[in-house]
C-alpha cells in the first residue's frame, strides 16, 4: 500500500546552498518552470527565478538518472 511505504527523497540546493529535500520530483520540476521567470528579488540578491532556474538544472539532472 502506498501510504506504508517510506517516500524517498532527494536533495538538491538552491541558490545560496540551502539543502532542500524533495520528495515528489515531477512536482518540483513543474513548480521550478513556473517561477523560474519571477523578477521578485530574494534576501540573498538574487531573483526568483533565477534560484527556480538553478534549482531546475538540479532536478533534470535527478530525473535523467531515475529514468536510467
């Protein structure tokens, strides 16, 4: 049964090297491509979308290694 079993999760970091766990991995790439264009500035300088876009290359890069 789904809900007993243990979800595995990955990490990635965003753009100022925070560890993020992920554990639904096609849902985190769907959420980077839709504010990867966010020109909201973030505490770090850095926009919104620029951190989503790091965060992306990241999170292709996971799924081209499960589909292996």
């Amino acid at each position: 049964m789904y809900l007993s079993q243990k979800l595995k999760t990955m990490k990635i970091r965003d753009i100022t090297g925070k560890s993020i766990e992920v554990t639904h991995l096609n849902k985190a790439i769907k959420q980077c491509k839709l504010c990867r264009n966010s020109p909201f500035l973030m505490g770090s300088g850095h926009t919104v979308g620029e951190n989503h876009t790091f965060m992306l290359s990241q999170l292709d890069e996971l799924k081209r290694k499960s589909n292996t």
